[in-house]
C-alpha cells in the first residue's frame, strides 16, 4: 500500500474507532510496523491526527501531547 493509501486508510479508521493500536494499524495497512510509526509520526505534523501511547487517534482540535 502507498503512502497516501495507507493514511487515507488510518484515518478512515480512526473516524471510525476513536483510537487504534500500533498493531491494529499495521495489520489494517499490510506495512511494517516501523512505516506504520513513521506514518502517525507524519499524520499529526499535518494536524490530522494525534498521537497517543502505543498508538493513534482522531485530531478533535485539542491540545497534541509529545511524545
């Protein structure tokens, strides 16, 4: 799965679930758990969605902790 592909995918699946594991992630992709990092690293610089432990969730427009 491309790039695009693979964020249209997460983030189609946190509209759905309001937050998704690494591991959910990456068996929704087919990728790498190291892309699927690298892509909710990338997906909150873009302001559309947030990173939370261990996995990922829908921006609601809230203040976005470091990790």
């Amino acid at each position: 799965m491309h790039e695009k592909e693979r964020h249209s995918a997460i983030l189609q699946a946190v509209k759905e679930r309001p937050v998704l594991t690494i591991e959910e992630l990456f068996l929704l992709t087919e990728s790498s758990e190291a892309t699927v990092r690298r892509d909710i690293v990338a997906l909150p610089a873009q302001n559309r969605l947030r990173r939370v432990l261990g996995g990922a969730g829908l921006n609601t427009g809230g203040v976005q902790l470091a990790h």
